[in-house]
C-alpha cells in the first residue's frame, strides 16, 4: 500500500472529471460497500488510523468501518474519554480489544503498518495534522474545512503533490448521487449556456473574545497545549473543548462561511467546470457575496442565519445545502434530500432514477471512492487539487465580508490584486505548539 506516485495538477483535476463521463448512468452501489461481503484477505487490507474522535468521527467512522478490505488499529486524542470511547467502539465492532490508542497523533504516524488516516479534529488542526500524515507515508481522508486559511490550502496541496500520497477532502456530496446527476446535467449542455451558480452558507460571523480561563487539566487527562496546535495559546476553559470553539477567529475558518461553503462553493465550482480555476471577483452584500468567473459565470453565495430556516426562492423540501445552476434554457436545484428538481419538467423524464435513500449526508461512497484511489493510486473526486480551489474560493469570499469590500483575485498565483491588507489575510501566523 505504500506506492508513490506524483502526477500534476493537470493530471489530478483530469482523474477526477473522468468519474464524471460516467453520470449519466443509473449510480449502483456494489455489496462491498454495504458491508455485504467478507472481510478481505490481509494482503488486501487497508490498515486505518484516525485522528480525533469527535462528533463528526462517530458519524463518518461507522460508515468507513464497514468496508470488508478497510481494518482501523489505531485511534488518537488528545482527551482522555474520547480515547476510551474510541477503544471502546472499535474493539466492540470487530470482537477483539486490539485497538490502540495515543494521546499524540505523531505515535499513530510514526507506525509503519498504517496505510491510511481519518483525520476528524477540529478545523485548526485538519491542515497541519494531514501534512504530517502525508510526509508519514499516509493516504488521508480530511474532514472539511481542510485548512484555516488560504495558505493552509495551498501547502496541503502542494504537500500532497510532492509526496505522492492520496487525498480526499470530507465534502462528501460529490459522491451522492443527486448533486452528481445536477452537475452532470449543467455539463450536459441542456440546461442551456450556465450564467449563474447558487450556493448557500451560514451566516458569516467572527467571535474574538477569550472564554474565562479555568484550570488546566491533567495532560493525561485533557492535553491542552496538543488540543491548541498550531492555534495561539489562550487559557483552558472547559466549553472550548465541549464544541463550544466554533466560530473563534483562531479556531475556525472563514467566518463559518466554509461550514456549508466546502460543500456548496465546491459544487458550483464543479458545475462550472473551474476545479482547476477560481473566481476573479467577489463582492459582499447584506444577504449575500457576489463572485464573478473570467468566462463571465456569476457565483451567488445566499447567507442563511440557520441550517433549516425558511428559504425564500429556494425549493424548501429539498433539504438542506442546497445549490442550484442556472443555464440560458432551464435550472436544476438540489439538496440534502436527496431529490433533485429541474426546469423544464420535461427534462427530469431523461434522468436516471435516483436511489430512494440517498442523502447528502451519507458518506459511504465517498469513502469507499477514497479507499479505492488509495489501491489504484488514482485522484479521488474530492483530491488536494479539488480541495485547493474550491477552499480558497470559499477564503476570498469570507476576506471579501470581513473586509467589507470588493476583492478581485488572480486566479493562477492565488492571490489579490492591489489589496496589501487582504494578502496579508491569507495566512495566520502559527503557534510552536512541538514545545
């Protein structure tokens, strides 16, 4: 499992987009993937490591254990009850109490029969933690955000590049059927010359006040300087550790604006085939930031106050992320739900059918597509390059709200046009926290 290969960026936006000739066919998921069949034979097995066992692990690691060629051995947190409940939930799915835990994630790297790692932190960490997997010799599964800032996104990728490691970012909807067939059907050329992209995302919003500080615990038992990584120091309070660290500026990325932005900016990117591009303008509004493409595409980016709020102009039963493409003959809008609806209706009689539980939420495809590309050595459909540009899409449009003004930005060397202050915005300075 250990093969390293190093394609250009060409070449993994180009792996990617060939998954997408094959849209127009019905989606079947193989048994495999359902867990259906036996475990794979040692020689086939893809040994898993994860880091950090939050919310979103409980949800995401279910799904990757249920893979017959994936075995995960090994867990690590930096607190205490999560690694006991992290042992206690793998040991009990295969029947054995081999599961090793650490407390500091470079043990986990340092071990040489892990093939890949699930990387499950919070957001400072996801960035910092995949780059040290990736010089490990580890393919990596991120969960979204993937980086804090602009820079964070660009040495990933380049990391990845370099390193010849696999990569796959946790925007899991483009490996669900229904946002696929809505792009596949914006690629297709039925819905006319595509105008204009809709995304949604959360309000944007920055908290910069310090928590009231509290004794620090035991490092056994809550190892605050690891917990902070690469995130100025502050004092210990309890709520931090509890979720209560969104939107912090140190703690969190673009304002929020990437909670729904990876997923929804990322899927309007792909629409307008721009996997390998960026917007070139971006402008905020009261309800929203307007960006612009140089092949004249307009990018809507609608602020929403809450996930499941009423949603004027939006098909409401379509759930939530929802985006949808505008073209010069018709529109397509999809959503959490699973469903997809389109204009004209005569259009929708020449769509494949839909699986009846598919979910936007649902991650099995796209980690089985993660597992794959690490034995094939292929791109996955959400890799580094992928990542890349719809991340830093989602960073200018967040600088562009928090500067209160209009950005344009160069889309090759990744940065902004006569803006001093906003360049300086693409990057944190980052804390030593090896001490």
């Amino acid at each position: 499992m250990k093969t390293a290969v190093q394609p250009s960026r060409r070449q993994f936006i180009r792996n990617a987009a060939a998954s997408t000739a094959a849209m127009s066919l019905p989606w079947i998921i193989p048994a495999g993937a359902m867990g259906k069949e036996t475990a794979a034979a040692p020689s086939e097995r893809i040994t898993l490591g994860v880091i950090g066992m939050g919310p979103r692990c409980t949800y995401v690691l279910p799904q990757m254990l249920g893979q017959p060629d994936v075995q995960c051995v090994a867990m690590a947190d930096v607190q205490a009850s999560r690694r006991d409940a992290a042992k206690a939930f793998v040991d009990k799915h295969y029947g054995n109490s081999d599961c090793v835990v650490y407390r500091d994630f470079r043990e986990l790297l340092a071990r040489e029969d892990i093939d890949a790692v699930l990387i499950a932190t919070g957001d400072r960490w996801h960035a910092p933690a995949s780059i040290l997997s990736a010089k490990a010799g580890k393919d990596v599964y991120s969960e979204k955000p993937c980086g804090l800032t602009i820079a964070n996104c660009r040495d990933l990728a380049e990391t990845i590049r370099e390193t010849g490691r696999v990569f796959q970012a946790g925007t899991q909807r483009r490996s669900v059927a229904n946002f696929q067939q809505a792009v596949a059907l914006a690629h297709s050329g039925k819905l006319g010359r595509i105008h204009t992209l809709h995304a949604t995302v959360y309000t944007p919003e920055i908290k910069t006040e310090w928590l009231p500080g509290e004794p620090t615990p035991d490092p056994e038992v809550v190892h605050w300087n690891l917990w902070l990584g690469p995130a100025p120091w502050r004092p210990y309070n309890s709520e931090y550790i509890k979720g209560g660290w969104r939107a912090h500026w140190d703690f969190e990325s673009g304002a929020r604006l990437l909670d729904w932005g990876a997923h929804t900016i990322d899927l309007c990117q792909w629409a307008n085939q721009a996997d390998d591009t960026l917007p070139v303008s971006f402008e905020p509004g009261e309800q929203a930031i307007t960006a612009y493409y140089a092949n004249g595409v307009k990018l809507v980016i609608h602020f929403l106050k809450t996930p499941f709020e009423e949603r004027p102009g939006w098909i409401q039963e379509l759930g939530t992320c929802p985006v949808r493409f505008e073209g010069d003959e018709g529109r397509v809008e999809v959503g959490d739900s699973g469903g997809i609806e389109v204009f004209p209706e005569t259009l929708k009689s020449e769509l494949p059918p839909l699986p009846q539980n598919g979910s936007g939420l649902d991650v099995q495809a796209h980690s089985r597509n993660f597992f794959d590309c690490v034995k094939s050595r292929q791109a996955p459909a959400a890799n580094a390059e992928v990542m890349r540009h719809s991340h830093i899409a989602c960073h200018a449009a967040a600088l562009s709200w928090l500067l209160g003004r209009k950005l344009e930005l160069d889309p090759e060397n990744e940065t902004f046009i006569n803006d001093d202050e906003a360049n300086r915005l693409r990057s944190r300075p980052e804390r030593d926290w090896t001490v």
